[in-house]
C-alpha cells in the first residue's frame, strides 16, 4: 500500500502447519501511509521460514528475521534480528536483538518439554524519542513517555511453572504527569503460578504527581517459609505506611491476613478480623475482609474465580473527610457520610451489578449540604433505577433506564430518563461550580429522553424567575429544547421583564444522537447553519448595555 512492496514465495500448508521454503520480502513500508498520524519511514524486512508442527515435541524447522537500520519519523528503528530453531523437542532461540528509538532490546534462550531458560536485557537511553516514534503507532501523537535506565530479566526452570527474576535501575521514569526518580527494583518469582511467594524490593528516591512530592518511598514484599510480610512506605507530602502480615496456605495460591494497617495522616485504618485471600488460577477473591477505622467500615467479599463474578463491597459510616488527601485534587473539599453496597454477579463478559448508594451531609467544593440517593441495577446490557439528590435548598428527583451499549452502537432498543429539578438560586449555584455568568434568580428544570437508543428524543425545559444578569433589570426565562417530529432539535427561549417582551426560535440540524456518538467541538456549532428567528416588543435600549449586548451606552 500506498508505495510498499511485498514479494512472497515458497509454500505453506495450514493444515499440517508447516511451511517449506517460505520467504517474505517487503520494502518501502511508510507507517505514515498505514496509520492515521503514523510516523515516516521505508521499512524493509527480510523473513526465511522453514518447517512446523503442533506441539513442542514435534517442531522442527528454522526462522530468521531481520529488519536493516532505516529511519523512523525523527530517529532510528533497526537493525531487528531474531534466529531461532527447533529440534528433537528442543527449540532454541539463538538470537533477538532489536534496537528502536531510545531502546535496545538483547534476549536469548531455549526451551524443551520440561524446562525452559530465557534470559534478556533492556536499555533505555531515552524513552521519549521510543513514546514519539514507534509510540505514534499505537496512539496518535505517541505515548507521553520518558526516562533513562535498564532492566534485566531471567526466566528459567520447569515449563509449566518456572521462576522470574528482574533486576532494573532507572534514573527518571516518567508518564503524563507523574515522574519517579532514582527507582531501583529487584524481585524474584519461584513460579509464576504462585505469586503471593515473590520477594521483591521496589524503591525510588521521588515521585512527582502533579503538584504532589512524595520522597523516599519502599515497596517489600518478603516471604520466609510460609509467613507473608508486605510494607510500602511514602514521606513527603504525605506520611503513608502500609502494612500486610499473613500466612500462605500449603499451595502458595492463598493467604490468611491476620494484620494488615494502613496510615495516613487523616486516618488509621486496621484488620477487624483474619481475613483469607486467594490469587491463583484466574481467581482473584477475598473472604471476609473487613477494615475499620473508628465508625468506618469497609467490606470485602467474593470476587472473580475465572469468567464468573461474585463480588460484594459494603461502605458504612465512611467520612470524605477523612479521605488521604494525597490522593484527591486539592480543590474537591469534599465532606459528607457515605453508605453504600455494591454486588457483582455474572460472567466478566455479560455482568450483573446492584449498587445502593447513600451520602449526607455532604460538601463538595462550595456546594454545601448535599444529599445523595442512589439505587442502580445492570444487566443484560441495561443500566436501571432511580436518583434522589439534594443541594442549595433544592432537590431532584429522576429516574432512567439506557441500554448502555445500546447508546455507542445506535441499537432500536427502548430509552427512557426522566428528571425534575425544583427551584434552585442560580448564583450559589454557579459559585458551587466555579463560573461566573452573572445570573442571579432561581430557575427550575425538567429533563425526558425517550425513544430508541438509535434516534432518542429529548425535551428539557427550564423555567426562570426574577433572572437578572449583573446590573440589568430582573425578569422571567423560559427556555424549551426539544426534538421535533423529525428527530431534529430546536430550541425556544421567551423573555420577559417588565415591559419588555422577546422571543426567540432556533432550528438546528442536529439530533440528539448526534451528541452521543461523535465528537462535539466548537467548529461543529460555527460551521453548521443553524436557522433563528427572534421577536422583540418594547425593549428599553439601556438594557441592551446591561445585558453586555453593547459596550456603548444607550
């Protein structure tokens, strides 16, 4: 495509899964022409194929693969070379070596039916040239990564369940907006299978979250005989320790918790009782976890055993408050109580949820005493229930059923939310959310979707009295956006205040769905015509100066 050759030759049989004298020739293979934002290049590649089979036992044959040093967007990809070869049950990778932007990569090993010997090294030089080039094919603009440092890996032992070392030193590491610096690790792994008997020692002298500094932080994780210890331990913006002691089971694959604290400086929280956790064979769960801290409680049990799901969590008496503030953005100020209980059943492809939710007392920036309700049902590909909130001496009430899918997909399926808002005071309203349109007055709304998830038709309503912005005279809004018989918005606001009387009508192109399933951007509203008619009677022209309709005077 779009310049790129590929010549082919030799044979290959599907069925026995073999290949005789196969060899693969591409040139000139341009990323940019391939993916939308991809990087330049003319990539070249030379692969030689011999031989098959089905099982380790039974391969037998040869491959060689190399890619020659080309240039890649704004640096190099290449040389790539991997020789291997398989035979009487044993294959052995001779050589895979690879060399990309701010990256080499150096491994070799064999393997037979009872054992298998794997050992590699990785270099970073400097991942911000590897997140930049070959990062653009996996996400435009590439991946916002960087750093320096090296990790080295060994994988060796019986085929079915060897063990793992890494050892890795990393100067800087960064991703987006977090960065850690001087991190040094070491772990080892006896058999992959068993995880909960690794040891390891993760250790970084910063990590830089956004404005948040953290030093001197450890993560441990020791086994002795069948005892358990996990410590992880930050300083800095915020004092944090966590502690985990146990005591594995005979398989390796369970623990029995019998402490397990974590501290921070807005609380303590501690085992209420020995707890069991398994993790092994596609089974994450928990068995009577309970952490406490003074009247809060949080509730553990169940979890994923393969593709079933049996999970439930229950949060009583939990203060936001006294949640680590090293973890939320410093301008939540959050406050309240919550309660609530969440169930998961099902299989991890078709889930099944409940969730009873309850907050009072609640604050979050300048919105003060806020109530919450919530009560929510999943299944079968649907989200159903009921809403209760409460704020600013207002309230609203609402109730939905959205096939979830059904929304991104455009289905037929059946759509129905409905939403009252009673009378609320527009200026605390607009302090409690940041902005400032200098409306003062209150305003009530309704909101009602229904229809199909393919076309759902919508009505808001809103009904404004004594609205007055800043300086010009108070009166009464009533704004209408609904769909109309053919599905396409239009949107009618009426103004009165004092004598003066306007009205205008907006007729637009779009349909709800429109918003759902395509990005909104501002070029979508200046370049799509939109057709307005308006009436005014008896408008005061000062008013058109306090409106801001005018900077002159009038």
């Amino acid at each position: 495509a779009a310049g790129a050759r590929v010549d082919v030759s030799g044979a290959v049989d599907v069925t026995a899964r073999r290949a005789e004298d196969l060899v693969v020739d591409a040139r000139d293979v341009d990323f940019a022409q391939l993916i939308d934002d991809g990087p330049r290049s003319r990539l070249s590649l030379h692969l030689r194929a011999s031989g098959g089979g089905a099982t380790l036992e039974t391969l037998d044959g040869r491959v060689d693969l190399s890619l020659p040093e080309v240039a890649f967007g704004e640096g190099r990809l290449g040389p790539v070379e991997v020789h291997a070869q398989a035979r009487g049950g044993r294959l052995e990778i001779s050589s895979l070596s690879a060399r990309a932007p701010g990256v080499a990569l150096q491994a070799r090993g064999h393997a037979t039916r009872e054992s298998v010997s794997f050992t590699g090294n990785l270099v970073a030089s400097d991942l911000r040239r590897l997140g930049s080039s070959l990062g653009r094919v996996v996400r435009r603009g590439g991946v916002p990564i960087a750093g320096q440092g090296a990790l080295s890996f060994r994988v060796t032992g019986p085929l079915e369940g060897p063990a793992l070392a890494l050892d890795g030193r990393f100067a800087s590491l960064r991703y987006e907006n977090a960065r850690v610096e001087g991190l040094s690790l070491r772990g080892t792994l006896p058999d992959v299978r068993r995880p909960l008997e690794a040891q390891a020692d993760v250790q970084a002298s910063r990590l830089i979250v956004g404005e948040r500094r953290f030093r001197a932080l450890r993560a441990q994780m020791v086994t002795r005989g069948r005892e358990l210890v996990v410590d992880v331990s930050a300083r800095g913006f915020a004092e944090m320790v966590v502690h985990v002691a146990g005591t594995l089971d005979r398989s390796g694959e369970a623990v029995s918790l019998s402490d397990v604290q974590i501290r921070y400086p807005e609380a303590t929280w501690t085992l209420q009782r020995p707890a069991g956790v398994v993790f092994a064979g596609g089974q994450l769960s928990a068995s009577e976890l309970a952490l406490g801290s003074g009247r809060q409680r949080v509730t553990l049990e169940g979890g994923i055993y393969g593709r079933r799901l049996d999970a439930s969590a229950r949060l009583e008496h939990v203060t936001l408050e006294r949640l680590p503030r090293a973890i939320l953005s410093d301008d939540l100020d959050l406050a309240g109580e919550v309660n609530a209980r969440v169930r998961a059943t099902g299989t991890s492809s078709r889930p099944e949820a409940t969730v009873e939710l309850t907050v009072r007392n609640g604050r979050i920036r300048q919105l003060t005493d806020v109530g919450l309700e919530i009560d929510a049902r999943y299944a079968v590909e649907r989200a159903t229930g009921k809403i209760h909130a409460r704020a600013l001496g207002s309230e609203a009430r609402g109730t939905f059923d959205v096939p979830v899918r059904g929304l991104s997909a455009g289905t037929r399926e059946s759509i129905s939310d409905e939403l009252a808002v009673s009378p609320v005071q527009l200026e605390p309203l607009f302090a409690a959310l940041g902005v400032d349109p200098g409306l003062r007055g209150t305003a009530a709304a309704t909101l009602k979707v229904e229809g199909t998830a393919l076309d759902p038709r919508v009505s808001v309503v809103v009904d404004g009295n004594g609205v007055q912005h800043r300086s010009g005279p108070a009166g009464d809004v009533d704004a209408i956006v609904e769909s109309r018989a053919d599905g396409r918005l239009q949107a009618r606001i009426d103004l009165s205040a004092t004598e003066a009387k306007g009205s205008v009508l907006l007729t637009t192109p779009w349909r709800a769905a429109d918003f759902l399933r395509r990005p909104v951007t501002a070029r979508m509203f200046l370049e799509t015509p939109v057709e307005a008619e308006g009436t005014f009677r008896d408008v005061p022209l000062a008013v058109l100066h306090a409106w801001n309709a005018t900077d002159v005077p009038l």
